[in-house]
C-alpha cells in the first residue's frame, strides 16, 4: 500500500447510499432455507453478478482451450469436439466441451508480462496505463462501479485454499473497504459461529436492543455512524444465517460427486451456493498450475480437476437462468509456451493464450480469435488484458469508455483508454 | 505491551528531564489559548449558525477520560466528578488526568496508531514511547529522536522502529524507500508529497519534485543495522547529489538532503578514509558512523522552530486528536490549496506550540479548557446539521482499538486496573487491534466498523468473556440489582456514563417484564447491546 500514490479521502458508503443505490433493485427477498432446485426462476437476481476463476501460475492454452493436436508444440492430447460444431477443445475438458453453447471463448489473448510476481497484480488490476496509482483488482472494481446489492452479504468474496481473511490489498486506490473477503479452504471468517453461551433467542434480543439503542442515537447524532455500524451488523448478522454455505456436510452428495470432493470442486460448488445468496463477487483460486517441469502429466492432473467442476457450475448456472445475469471468467495470469523445455514443460507465454467467458452480456457458444498453425503467435487482432477489462464491464452494463473513477478529484479511466469493448463478445 | 508497563519504573528517571519543562507550564497556566481558540471558533461560525451550549457533566467526563485517560471513567471516578459542587472541578480533572498514569499509555496508544499505523509492534518501540510521554517529553525532541534515531542508549534506541519496520522487505517487495520518505513528511510535516516523486504534483503547486527527492536522498541512503538484536538503523556515505528529472520533461536536476520549503544541505567532501568518525568494522558488522549524517541534519532542520510546516503539523494532529478533525483536513494534505479551516487559529496554536517549547501537556491541557472543547455533541434540533469544520458542536471521534478495549474492560467492570489485561494480555490487545483497526498503513481518522468488528462484538469469546458474571462485575450488579430502574441507572452510568432516559427506562423495564424468568440473561444482552452501540464505540 505504500506504493499507493495519491490516496483517495472519499467518506465511508453510509447505509443511507447503499440503501439509495440499492432502490431501484428491490424486490429481491431472501432465500434463508427454500428448497433449491424448485425455485429456479427465484435465483434470477435482478443485479449483475461475477464468477471469477483464478487459476494461478498459467493454465496452458493449448492443453484446454487453444488445441493444435498433430503439429510441432501440440504435445500428446487429442482435440475434442464440443456442443458447438467446429469448435474444439483439449480431450482434457470433456466436462466442460459439453457447455461450450454457453460458453465465449477469446483465442487472441496476448498480454505484457512473463512474470508471476507481477504478472498476477497486472492483469488482475486491467494493466491500465501507469499514472503511478494501484488499480483495483477486477472484483473491487466490480464492487465499486456497481454498488451494493440487497444481499446483506459482503460483495466481494474469495474462495482460495490456504489462509483466509479481509484482503485489502486488493483495492488499490478504491481503498482497504473494497477489498475482499476471503475464505480460506472455503472456511467461515473469524467469529461467524454463535459464541456457545448466547441463545437463538439472546441473539435476536441482542440485535433488536443495539438497533434500538443506535436509534435513538441517531436522532441527536450525525446519521452516517450509526448507519455505518447498523450496516456492518446487519451483514453480521446476515452472514450467521447463512453457516449452510460453509458446512460442506450438508452439501447435496449429488452436487459433491458432480462438482467433485478435490478442493476446488468444493470451491466451486461453495462459489455456486454463494452466487445463489447473492454475493455480487465470487472469486475461486486454484493454485500449482505453473508447469514448468513435467507439463503434460501436471495437465492432465489440474486441468481434469478445473473441468469437472467448470463443467458442472456453467450447467448449473444456465438451469437455474442465473447465467442472464451472472457473468463467468476463468483464466491466469498468462498462458504457457507453446515450445516444449528440456523438462516437458511449457513456460511462461503473454504472447497467445485463451479466456473463457459466459454469461451475461456475452454472446453464447463462440470463439473470438485466432492462433497461427503452431500456436505460438496470436493471427487476428491481439486483445490485451484492457480490451478484456472493457469487455467485461459492459458485459455487466458499466459503459466502460465513459465511466471514470474519482481518486480525491483525480479521474481515472477504468479501464485502458487506447483499447475499447471487444465488440464479437458482447452479445 | 503490559509488561512494558510494569517495568516502567526504571525509565521514570527520565521524567526528571520533564521537571525544566514546569516552567512552560506555569507560563501557560492561564487559559489565554484556550479563549483564543474560543475567539477563532465563534467568530467563523457566526456565518453558519449558533453554538452548541456547554456539554452536561456526565458528557465531560466521559469525553475527557477518553481523551486524556484512553478509557471511560469508572462509576466511582464518574459519580466523584458529577456530584462535586467543585466550581473548578472541570480545570481540576483535566489536570488530574494529565498527571495520571493512564495519561502516558493513552498517549503512548495514540501516537503508537498514528506513526506506525498499524505496520506491528515493538516492545524497544513501546518502552520508549511511554518514557517519552511519561516524561512529557518535548515534541520537536521526541521527532528528532525517531528521525535520527540512537542506538547507544537503552532508552532512546526504541525509536528506530519508526524506520526499520519500514525498510523491512516485504516478500518479494523491493524495500520502500519511497515510502519511508512519504511518511516522513505525512507525519511530521503533514505534507503527503508522494505525487511529487516523479513529477511536480499535478493539483497541489506547492508539492515540487525536488522536495520529495530532497528527503528520499536521506532515507534511500538508509538500512537496517545487522549487528544489533534490536531495531537500528544506519546511514552510507553520502558523496553526491541525487539526481532525478520529471517523467514530463525529463531534465535533468539534482539535490542535496534539503527540508521541504528549506535549505538544501551541502555534501562535505572527505578524504579517502577520513569519512567515518567510527570506521566500520567488518568483523562485528558494524556498519561504521559516517562524519556527515543526512539524516542528522535533515533531523535538526526539519524539527527547528523555523519550519512552520512542523510546528503546523503538531498542532494540527493534537487539535485532531482532541477535537475529531484536523483544521487542516486530511491531515497530510498541508498546502496553500488546501487550506486550514481557521488559518489564524492555526498559526496561533503553532505559535504557542513554539513558545511552550512544543509541550504537548501544556498544549492539550489548553484545548481541553476552551468552550470549543467542551460543547455540546448533540445537533440542533430541526435545523440542517451543522458542518464539522464549523465546530458548531462537538465532532464524534473514531476511538482506538486500545481505547475500546479499556472502555470494554471498565464498562463491565472485568479488572480492577483498566490498563492491565490478565493472563494472556498482549494477545487481548492484538484480537482488539485487529477487530477494531485499521489494516497495516491505513490512517486511522474516520470511524469505520466493519464485518470484522461486528463479529468480534458478536461472537468473541474475550467480549463474552467479560459478560459472564463475576462477583461485583456489571452483570453481576445488574442481576442484583432488585428493581427495573435501578438495572437502569446502574447499566447506563457503567456502559454510557449517564442517566437514562425516561424512554429508555422504560425499555429496560420493559424488556425486563417480559424476561423476568431469565433476568441474568436479559441482563446480560442489555449490557451487551450498549457496548455495541455506536453511542459507546465514539467519543462524543
């Protein structure tokens, strides 16, 4: 945060905004305990939603996306056909080849950086041009532009392995509050369980007396306080209602051997079971995808364990309608050469790699873009990480060319200024 | 930290220094500051609206315990003051609190948040803090202590802290220079020049590229010592200019060490292994000690009486403490675009600040005095709500993670000594920390609860913990206590430090009615939902 040049001084959202922005989105109630499957059509929410897939270290185009079976890099994988003719994926997506009518897929992806420790930050903060400020992640970004939601839920959330907690860095300019939420292997934050010596009934009594206190409070005192502390409350409070997207036990068994029992099968099925409550931001992290030794053994492993649950949350999501409105993204931070190492691996490779997409705003079931015979240049058009950016913010209806951000009075584009919408994605 | 505390005893000999201070403030003991500030305050609102009348006793001295003590006062140390008939028992708690021993914690909390911002602790770091406030110590010494700090003594070496915890790397991280340079003139300059590293700064004139590149010149040419156990910091030789040019125009400039607003210091040349007063030695890595010390110098020009931006900054960041906002505000954003909101105010608390040889205490004491101070928090009733920049009323402040856990801990009636945790008490401060706090490098300013403090105040066994009945605690009183008001009286004076309303008595009469057959349980969450409330987390 050091680095953060030029800090924002904005004042906290105020209940009172988030309930202003929020208007016009009423209507949407929750859904503490309804049955699942019967109520499809209640999972349409009326606001965007984002499901971000982070494979970390460099998923390789050519074993999923991008396939070039029989030529000098191909490597040993057969190509598959999908649910779109003339479309062909790696034989390591079967899962996910049965989805590709809902799925866009950007062959074209040529970006700036072969390095992980910065590579990671760069394209996930849109790489936009360097005015000596940290842009946002994509997730913060998402959450700032559209507002709050009616969820009750935090807007932003993380599914990462390993450790969790409130990730502030992720906010760059926006500042620490439009960080993320993480949980770590998927476990509840800090606090979530009801302390052992308080009752339901305690609870409710405790939540109701504190709300009246603040009441009363605020009718002598500035407002923005005691609707910033009713808020974090009410979001609490939320939160413990909803330990079921937490207790893996209770998962449906069909969903668990569909989504798989690997960790981000879990992951996936906990980022599904998230969007449905309303959570505007889903990130899931996998990570190890760097193979540097040994690539096709170590694809034949992660890719086949991104696959089934991919596979399972895009049938999911377009069952239920959900994808009208949930827009879907997997990707790295690059893709890996097509040139095979000394080692069977494939290295480092901004130069031509592969984005899925679906879901809202997107065209269904197409490839935009194209690679050269042995994969290793992009053919057509090279779209960067700001085209992406663009795309996927008006994809989610932000008009990315005339939105700006505000940082303490300086105006910053959102997204690259040299590079625009990819106009063959947006449907 | 707790320990830290115990042990303080030995530093005491430090407050022998403070005795030459007394005179300042003799000097200062008429309240002339205060009727100025009270002169600058009225005069600016006279445009926006009236003043809010004097605060009611019980809203004073909760105010200023918090203020002066870190914690609310107990329901004795309440009851004292409200019921004294003591004309001048307001001018008399102000000087007791300032001579109390939770008067250098609290300031040791405060400045401890402010400097490092929640980048981690130190215990060297701590030590020397509280000896620095116990012994009232001068602000424009304490800044030079840390901005060059000296490892040679026990009792000062702690200030190096401000440095390495900042030239630490950070994983793969280069170490930050640049931001060690920014926080020095955030902090003590209250000027945020880290727009100006590359270009002059593109809003704010008075930012030059030069005045950045005159101190980062310093502390790029900093590290942190090897050869000792505790935080230290070093300095190479300097023999040249830093050169730079703006990413604009790209001409080529250079600079000495140099103040923002100052002279720039020239680069004494030595001969070849004249540099060094103590020559480095390989062997225990001691780094050597160079002739010419750049952070030496810019320590001396930097804190000097001459500089008006540090004098500013110091008054603007106790003003801030004490009164909810800076008059300048933010406070790193010190500059002629910015300007304060009482500028003759301003410069008359740096003025006096310079006078009373930057006597934090004597400072302080003089803001807690005015009526402006000591107004009334509460909004008239129908008009808009007055601007805070207007002091019209009193400004609701953020309260500190220390600040909340004291009143927690007094609230409930946990421990005796409300500055002393038992057991496990630094691993307490740091759950408190964390829940209440702001992420590493964040400024502390606004009040800003979030998911993690809601769910601390929740669920956190240390929170329900301190509402299990004990004897002679808050629940434990409450749960004797034998009639409805009297819960009442009992649970607003411990939590709030006042009376109820007749509206409220009757809610807890209420609420008592319909729990009669689990009063301790009712009990329990009437307590509970006060120390949520947003009344009991602000100082108001």
């Amino acid at each position: 945060m050091n680095n953060s040049l030029c800090k924002p001084w904005e004042h906290r959202l105020s209940r009172r905004q988030w309930l202003g922005v929020t208007a016009g989105a009423a209507g949407v109630v929750g859904l503490n305990g309804l049955p699942m499957p019967a109520l499809a059509d209640g999972l349409k929410r009326k606001y965007k939603q984002i499901l971000f897939v982070w494979l970390d270290g460099g998923v390789s185009q050519l074993e999923s996306w991008d396939p070039k079976p029989n030529t000098e890099f191909g490597g040993p994988f057969r190509a598959i056909p999908t649910s779109v003719p003339g479309v062909h994926f790696s034989e390591l997506l079967p899962h996910t080849a049965k989805q590709m009518h809902h799925l866009a897929i950007c062959r074209s992806v040529c970006t700036q950086d072969d390095a992980h420790s910065s590579g990671v930050d760069r394209i996930q903060r849109g790489d936009a041009k360097n005015r000596g400020v940290i842009y946002p992640y994509f997730g913060s970004a998402v959450t700032k532009l559209l507002g709050p939601n009616d969820s009750g839920l935090p807007p932003y959330v993380w599914i990462k392995p390993l450790s969790g907690g409130f990730m502030h860095k992720d906010a760059g300019f926006l500042g620490a509050k439009y960080g993320s939420l993480a949980f770590g292997d998927g476990k509840p934050p800090e606090n979530l369980l009801k302390h052992a010596s308080v009752s339901d009934q305690d609870l409710q009594d405790r939540a109701a007396l504190r709300a009246l206190a603040d009441k009363r409070y605020s009718q002598t005192h500035r407002a923005g306080s005691t609707e910033a502390n009713s808020f974090v409350f009410d979001m609490g409070l939320e939160l413990m209602k909803r330990q079921d997207l937490f207790d893996t036990t209770k998962f449906s068994p069909r969903d668990v051997e569909r989504y798989g029992t690997h960790d981000l099968g879990r992951h996936m099925l906990q980022a599904r079971k998230m969007l449905e409550a309303g959570v505007t931001f889903v990130k899931v992290n996998s990570y190890g995808w760097d193979t540097h030794g040994d690539n096709f053994n170590g694809s034949l492993s992660l890719v086949s364990r991104f696959d089934q649950p991919f596979g399972a949350i895009i049938e999911d999501l377009a069952e239920r309608g959900m994808l009208d409105n949930v827009l879907v993204i997997a990707m790295s931070e690059f893709g890996r050469t097509p040139r095979v190492n000394g080692h069977l691996g494939r290295d480092h490779w901004p130069e031509a790699w592969s984005i899925a997409m679906a879901g809202s705003g997107l065209k269904k079931g197409i490839v935009v873009g194209e690679t050269n015979d042995n994969g290793t240049y992009v053919k057509t058009e090279p779209y960067d990480i700001g085209h992406m950016f663009h795309t996927w913010f008006n994809a989610i209806g932000i008009n990315s060319e005339k939105t700006e951000y505000n940082n303490a009075g300086q105006p910053l584009p959102i997204a690259h200024e040299d590079m625009h919408p990819i106009k063959e994605l947006l449907a | 930290m707790h320990s830290t505390l115990r042990t303080l005893g030995l530093f005491v000999v430090l407050s022998v220094i403070a005795s030459s201070r007394s005179a300042n403030m003799a000097q200062a003991a008429d309240d002339g500051l205060a009727k100025r500030i009270d002169e600058s305050v009225a005069a600016k609102a006279k445009d926006d609206g009236p003043l809010a009348s004097n605060c009611d006793d019980p809203a004073f001295v909760r105010r200023i315990y918090l203020d002066l003590a870190g914690r609310i006062p107990s329901v004795p140390e309440a009851l004292a003051f409200i019921q004294s008939s003591d004309a001048n028992k307001r001018v008399a708690l102000i000087d007791k609190l300032l001579s109390s021993a939770d008067y250098p914690r609290r300031m040791h909390d405060q400045f401890h948040a402010m400097l490092m911002e929640r980048r981690g602790d130190n215990a060297d770091w701590s030590k020397y803090l509280l000896a620095s406030f116990e012994a009232n110590k001068p602000w424009d010494q304490l800044a030079r202590e840390i901005l060059d700090p000296d490892s040679n003594y026990d009792a000062l070496r702690g200030a190096a802290f401000f440095h390495t915890k900042r030239l630490d790397k950070v994983g793969q991280q280069e170490t930050d220079y640049p931001g060690l340079t920014r926080d020095v003139g955030r902090l003590f300059l209250g000027m945020d020049l880290q727009c100006a590293q590359c270009h002059n700064h593109l809003f704010i004139d008075a930012y030059k590229q030069a005045d950045f590149q005159g101190l980062f010149t310093v502390y790029q040419n900093t590290f942190i010592r090897t050869d000792l156990k505790f935080p230290a910091v070093g300095e190479k030789l300097m023999t040249k200019k830093q050169d730079f040019s703006s990413v604009f125009d790209k001409v080529a400039m250079s600079t000495g060490p140099r103040v923002p607003g100052g002279k720039e210091i020239d680069i004494p040349m030595f001969e070849k292994n004249q540099e060094y007063v103590t020559a480095p030695d390989r062997k225990t890595n001691f780094p050597g000690v160079p002739k010419f010390r750049p952070m030496q110098a810019i320590a001396q020009d930097l804190t000097s009486a001459s500089n008006k931006s540090f004098a500013a900054n110091y008054v603007n960041r106790l003003w801030f403490v004490m009164m909810g906002r800076g008059l300048v505000n933010p406070l790193d954003q010190q500059h002629v675009g910015n300007p304060p909101s009482h500028p003759e105010l301003l410069e008359q608390l740096a003025q006096a600040a310079i006078d009373v040889k930057f006597d934090t205490k004597t400072l302080l004491r003089q803001i807690a005095l005015s009526a402006t101070y000591q107004r009334d928090a509460q909004l008239p009733s129908g008009a808009d709500a007055p601007k805070p920049e207007t002091y019209r009323v009193a400004n609701e402040k953020r309260m500190t993670a220390e600040q909340i856990m004291s009143s927690v801990l007094v609230a409930t009636g946990t421990h005796e000594k409300p500055t002393e945790l038992k057991g496990e008490a630094e691993k307490n401060r740091a759950a408190f920390v964390k829940a209440f706090g702001n992420v590493p490098t964040d400024p502390e300013v606004e009040f800003s609860p979030s998911l993690k403090s809601s769910l601390f105040l929740l669920n956190d066994t240390l929170i329900m913990d301190c509402l299990q009945s004990a004897p002679g605690n808050l629940v434990d009183r409450l749960t004797q206590a034998t009639d409805a008001a009297s819960v009442a009286n009992e649970l607003y004076l411990s939590v709030l430090t006042r009376k109820p309303s007749a509206e409220e008595a009757a809610d807890v009469d209420d609420y008592l009615k319909k729990n009669a057959d689990r009063k301790q349980a009712a009990v329990t969450n009437l307590a509970w939902s006060l120390l949520a409330s947003t009344e009991f987390c602000l100082n108001h």
